[in-house]
C-alpha cells in the first residue's frame, strides 16, 4: 500500500524544485507577473508534499 511514497515524493519533490528554479525565474524575466504567484504557490506546495512523502515512505518502508 506504502511501496510508492517514496518513489511518487522524489517526483514532487523534483518538480516542485524544477517550478521554483527554471519555470518562476523564467516568468520573472518575461514580466507575465500574474501566473507567477501561482506557479511560486505550486512550487513551494509540490516540494513540502514530496518531501513529506518521501520521508513518510521511508519511516513506513523501514519497519
């Protein structure tokens, strides 16, 4: 029930980091400041949930 938490948090985790360093700057530098409150929000959002997982899978995978 457990076995893909880490697997689907490392993914999160990865595009979370992606939005906040490639996808935000780029918005930034191209002035379409309207999505860039959203994209900055599903960053920071996707990141903390993967990790959780992440961490959450292991805690569950270590028993």
């Amino acid at each position: 029930m457990f076995d893909h938490l880490v697997r689907d948090g490392v993914i999160l985790f990865l595009i979370g980091v992606t939005i906040l360093n490639k996808i935000c700057p780029f918005i930034k530098q191209t002035r379409v400041s309207d999505t860039l409150v959203t994209f900055l929000w599903a960053g920071w959002i996707a990141t903390v949930v993967g990790f959780v997982s992440m961490m959450a899978g292991v805690y569950v995978n270590s028993w």
